[in-house]
C-alpha cells in the first residue's frame, strides 16, 4: 500500500492505486477518430490499452478539464457518470454537473473509505498554454495526492499546463515523490506549445529533485509533437534520466521513491547549466 502503481490507459488517461485508493484522470476510452472543436480538430491516433469494463470499480476520476476531447472524450463522459467522486475545474463542474465538484487551485477535498484510510487532494494551479492562452484554453487545474499518515508519498498530476510560475508555487508549497507530468509538447493552435516539452519537463524535474517523473500524455494524438523517447534523451544527456520512469500501456508498475547517492542528489539540485558541465566535464578532461 505504500507504493503508488501507475497504469497507463493512453494520452492522459492513467489508473492510479495510491494509499489504496484507486483514481483515475482524464478519461478517454474512444478508438481512433477526429474531434472538430471550435477552433481545431484534432485526431486520435491509438485506442486505449484498457477498456472501461477493465479498469473496474475507482473512488474518484481527476479531471483536469472537461473542454479538449483529448483529455475527455465521448466515453469519458459516460464514464463519469459511473464514477462515485469527479474533481475538476469550477468552471468545469458547471458544465458537467452530476457528481463533478469544482475546486479552485489550492482548495482540498478528502476521500474516505470506510475503514477510516482517507487521502487528501488538493487542486493545483495551470496553464494550458503560453501566457494569453487562457481565455482560448480555458480553466485547467492538477492534483496533488496526499495522506496524513505518510505511509505514501504526496503525488503531483500536473494536468494539461506549461512550466510557469504557478508550477513553481506548487513546487515551492509541496514535495513530491512522483510527478505525473503531462508533456508530449501539444501544438494545435500555432508554432507554440499548450502542454510540456522537453524544457518544461527539465524545469519540473529540478523543482522537485527528490521526485520519479512519470510523463504522460505524449502519444495517442497527432498534435503532440514530442514523445517519451525525445524526453528520455533530453534527461540522459543532464545526467538524471534514471528519475524519468516512462509507462508501459497497460501495464499496472510501482513507481518507488528515489534514493539517491550524494553525488546524485548533487547534480539534481544543481541549476540546468551547471549540471550539463558536470555531465560534460569528463569528456572535456586531458
């Protein structure tokens, strides 16, 4: 119960087993089709590794947002009327109604079972794009898992965003044993990126340097431009792609805490340039 197991359903979709509660975000079980939304389409490419009868019975969907087919699609909101607990956007809770509770960033809400086990999950604050985007993206928030008894560590689902300086607060509020971060560097509206690149994973990968990141999100649409290869290249060549823990779809994996050596947990605190040197220094000698 102590170790949180990921499985990976497909772009955004991950069932979480976490303090022995079982969650799932943004569901999107639809097979391969085109969305046409107001100002893009947009195409899936795979189905899901897992199908709802699959998934069985959770506690709680974790919404990031309800307005992008990739991160909702049309039997993702069948889904959510089965799900006893749907967290999302206030904004979003609106338009969907039923059992979807809408939190601002920073607000809690408290999953209980019967048997007392509870978990904390706070709503945390994105950005769905480059600063401007927000009345073309809309309301979009991530998740941070706790519990109180600190038998598990707290984990961190970014949702759809960019590194920004909300990201940073986040980081600077909580630690993190697991990132779930959702990259895979989206563009569908222009020559910028609406979900995490190469960079952005980097910058989140420093601020929580005690953190496994676990990315999501980057494959299963044509709009992503970056995979989880790209992302395990961009974090070997910094010398820390052994905290990058890429998923297996449908494959439910335990993702541990790190344990670093001192050299290690060095180089991960060290700012982005001087890392590369350190990662660089040895071919540079005599």
């Amino acid at each position: 119960m102590g170790t949180p197991r990921l499985t990976l359903i497909g772009g955004p979709t991950v069932l979480i087993e976490y303090s022995g509660f079982r969650l799932l975000t943004d569901p999107t079980f639809d097979e391969p089709g085109e969305y046409k939304l107001p100002q893009v389409t947009l195409t899936k490419t795979t189905r899901p590794a897992l199908s709802i009868a699959d998934v069985g019975p959770i506690d709680a969907v974790l919404l990031s947002h309800d307005q992008h087919a990739d991160n909702l699609d049309n039997a993702g909101r069948q889904f959510l009327g089965k799900a006893p607990r749907v967290f999302t956007t206030a904004t979003g809770a609106k338009r969907l109604g039923g059992r979807a509770e809408g939190l601002l960033p920073w607000q809690s809400a408290t999953l209980r079972k019967p048997d007392g086990r509870s978990i904390e999950i706070t709503a945390a604050p994105a950005r769905h794009g480059p600063a401007g985007i927000e009345s073309l993206a809309g309301d979009v928030i991530g998740f941070m898992l706790s519990v109180k008894n600190r038998e598990t560590g707290p984990v961190y689902i970014t949702g759809d965003t960019v590194w920004y300086d909300g990201v940073a607060e986040v980081a600077r509020r909580f630690r993190a044993d697991v990132v779930v971060l959702f990259a895979g560097s989206a563009q569908s509206r222009g020559p910028f990126h609406l979900t995490m690149d190469t960079n952005d994973a980097i910058e989140t990968a420093q601020a929580f340097p005690g953190a496994v990141i676990v990315p999501v999100h980057t494959d299963g649409w044509a709009h992503f431009k970056q995979n989880g290869e790209d992302l395990q290249k961009a974090f070997d060549a910094l010398g820390f792609g052994s905290r990058l823990q890429l998923l297996q779809p449908g494959i439910a994996t335990p993702v541990s805490p790190l344990h670093y050596s001192r050299a290690n947990t060095r180089l991960a605190n060290q700012p982005i340039s001087s890392a590369i040197m350190a990662v660089a220094r040895p071919y540079n000698s005599p």
